[in-house]
C-alpha cells in the first residue's frame, strides 16, 4: 500500500465532527497516519450542504488545494453530505478530485483512497449504512460523541438532510450504552449523544420512542459523566424527555430546540409539525421542571412567503421563550428540497434587515441570561486554554454556558472544577476558581 499519510479538513455540524473521528479510526486501523496537507499523500475534505455558503467554502479550499496536485500528485477526496449530493458534478467541477464519497461510505474510506491510482472513484450509495462497531479516533481524551441515530425522515420543506444522510436509523439502546461505557473506561468525562432528531431515537424499530429511556440507563450505570444530546424536534420532544432531564442526575441541564419561526403558516409551510401554541407549552414545562436550563433555538428569516406579520410573530416567539442563545439564519433554497420550488420571494435587503432585527433581540437575551449568572457558582468541565487568551482556561457550565478563569501551574485540561462567577460578557461568564474536583 503507497498512500500511508493523510490531512482530514472538516466543513460543518457536529455529526461532521464525529463522522470525521470515525474516518480516522478507520484509517488508523488500517495504518494510516495523520499529518499536515501540505506532506500527506492524501488530503479528505468532509463536507456540508446544508448552507449555501458551506458549498461556497468548500469549492474555494478544494480550489487552494490544486497546487498540491500539481506538485506531489497528492489524492484529493471529498465526503461528507455534499459529496453525497454532487457525486460525478462534483468531479466534472473540479477534475482534479480523486475520490468522491457520500454519508454512508467512511468505513470504505481506506479502499477507496487505495482505488483512487486506477482513476476517478465515486461512491455514493444510500444503504446499508453502518453506525455500530466503526473505529474511533476522539479529538478529545475527555469528551466524547457518540451516533444514536443516522439519517432524518421529517423532511422539512428547507432542509436537504434527508436527501444527503437517508432514512432515520437507530442503534440498538444496549448498543450504545456499551459504547457510552468503553469511552467512560478511558476516561472520558463528558458524553454527547447524535442524531439529527434524538427524540425519535428507536420510534421507527420498536414503535415508540426510547430515548427518555437511553437517558435514564445511561444515567443509572455512569452517573461519573455528564449526558448531553442534541439535536432535538420540537414535536417529538414530550414530557418524558423532559422528565428524564429532570429526574437524572448527571444528564446536563440544555436542550438545543430549533424552533425555526413563529408563524403557524410559516411552520406549516416549513412541514416541521407542530404549531407555535405547542412549541411554547413544551418550553413552559421544560423550565418548569428543569431548574436553571439553558434552552436555545434557530430561526429562519425569510422563508418564501414570509410576510412581516408572520416575521412579527417569530420576534414574538423569541421574547415569550427567552431563549439564552439563538442560531439565525437567512433562508437560502436547496436543491432537492421542496421548498426549492417556492418562488424565493422575499427581497434580499428585507431578509438582511429582518436578521439584523432577531440578531439584537437574541444578543439581548443572550446577555440578560449570561448576567442572571454573575454571584453563583457552578460546576464546570474545563476543556483547555482559551483560544482567544491562552492565560485563562476554558470550561463549560452543565448547562453549557462558556466560562472563562484564570490559569494556574496544574494542568486542568479535562477536569470538573467549581468556579465562582464574577462578570458576564456579551457570550461569556468569567469566573474565578473555587475548587479542583477531580
């Protein structure tokens, strides 16, 4: 075998960041090491699609990456969710990739950048995906992520995801807790499960969903780590997750729920199958009985046919829900996606200011909800030295709020620690240390 060195560039979502773990585990178990692009013998970009300027950032570092073609004849593979969309355009676009590979082929990555001498690979095939018993490699020593469920069957009218990853598939509830306990064994401290919809975790398998039990379990037999998930539907979330929130100890106090608009028509429109009134009893409940929660949002501005009536009631939604963080975005068509064949009718300079509008609205909760910390102290997770002032460490609350405190002599990397917090920023707390808990 020729090709034994590689350079892994990751585009996108969390699930990206993990399914690029898991190529290097399949890479590193058939001998593959990992080093710069500039000395690999193979450089993978995993992509994403779901943004338009994602497709915009990967056909500009695709287009960085010719030189080395050029000069070493290195391999150039493209995964992910785009290479799964484009397949053969892609190649026709940038005759210098080697090998596409679509979201159910990174457990054959290693044969296809092998075939990759005899000419130009695709493979792109939508079955028999694997989620279970795929090698590894974290980023992290003690945080790990770990698939529940793969693929999506909601098919929100925007969303090319269903197209792009296939049916929703869920791992076996005593599959992933023997996962969840190998990771533990190592070491790890923090657990965060995946899935493009976790609260319909086994519903299509055993006809209900099982993820307030997966919570539970999980909780009962690793009570030494903190739980987190995401993503979660809106209308598949119900009062047994929330209770299972509540009632298990170390599952962490966040719920991401993208609540996208708060127009009913909008949200039919959008085929997200739930209405406003719903969405904000499910919110109500879970502030009620999960003190001190952390809950954010995305939101679409701009959705065809978004008429300033239906953009006043998401700015309405945003207050009533108070949401401490909010991901927001003007709405772009997707190929493929049924929304793609709405007339894309609202004025670009419209969708900018209505951005602009819920931008101030969610930095102002954002910062109400960083100062209604200040005087408290919490239990963090120290994750390492701060990117921005490599002074202070970084750390996260359980409810997944960003602190930052000074650094002393004793490596904290990995560490639970208890920090008093003393100032709030525009999308920090700073803090001061109390307590190493090991």
């Amino acid at each position: 075998m020729e090709k034994m060195t590689y350079a892994l560039i990751t585009f996108g979502c969390q699930m990206n960041l993990h399914d690029a773990e898991r190529i290097r585990g399949a890479l590193h178990a058939r001998g593959w090491s990992e080093c710069e692009p500039r000395y690999a013998e193979a450089v993978i970009l995993l992509t994403c699609c779901v943004r338009e300027s994602a497709e915009r950032k990967l056909y500009g570092r695709l287009s960085s990456l010719k030189p080395l073609k050029e000069k070493r004849d290195t391999i150039i593979a493209v995964g992910g969710c785009l290479a799964q969309k484009e397949g053969t355009r892609l190649i026709a676009q940038a005759p210098y990739v080697d090998v596409v590979f679509g979201t159910h082929q990174y457990p054959h990555i290693a044969d296809l950048l092998e075939q990759a001498g005899g000419g130009a690979v695709c493979s792109t095939a939508l079955s028999g995906v694997r989620i279970s018993g795929i090698p590894c490699s974290r980023l992290e020593e003690f945080r790990a992520w770990i698939t529940i469920t793969h693929g999506c069957d909601n098919f929100c009218s925007y969303c090319i995801v269903p197209y792009v990853r296939g049916s929703e598939v869920s791992r076996p509830l005593e599959d992933v807790a023997e996962e969840v306990g190998a990771h533990v064994a190592e070491g790890v401290r923090e657990i965060n499960l995946l899935g493009q919809n976790v609260d319909s975790y086994r519903r299509k398998e055993e006809g209900k969903s099982r993820f307030a039990d997966l919570l539970r379990l999980l909780g009962s037999r690793y009570p030494e780590a903190w739980i987190r998930f995401t993503t979660s539907h809106p209308r598949d979330f119900d009062l047994a997750i929330v209770r299972s929130i509540a009632e298990t100890a170390n599952v962490c106090e966040y719920v991401h729920l993208p609540l996208q608009a708060g127009s009913d028509r909008i949200l039919a429109a959008m085929n997200r199958g739930y209405r406003r009134a719903e969405y904000q009893v499910k919110v109500d409940e879970l502030r009620r009985c999960v003190p001190g929660v952390s809950l954010t949002t995305d939101v679409i501005v701009g959705f065809p046919g978004e008429s300033e009536e239906d953009f006043a009631a998401t700015l309405e939604m945003l207050e009533l829900c108070r949401f401490d963080g909010a991901f927001t975005f003007l709405y772009n068509p997707r190929e493929m996606t049924a929304a793609a064949d709405l007339p894309d009718d609202v004025d670009a300079r419209v969708k900018q200011d209505r951005l602009r509008r819920v931008m101030e609205i969610s930095r102002r909760l954002t910062s109400a909800s960083l100062r209604g910390e200040v005087g408290s102290e919490q239990t963090v997770l120290v994750h390492g030295p701060s990117r921005k002032d490599p002074r202070r460490w970084s750390a996260r609350t359980r409810n997944n709020k960003l602190v930052h405190f000074q650094r002393g002599e004793v490596n904290l990397t990995g560490v639970f620690a208890r920090v008093e917090i003393t100032a709030a920023g525009s999308w920090s707390l700073h803090g001061e240390l109390k307590e190493i808990l090991g």
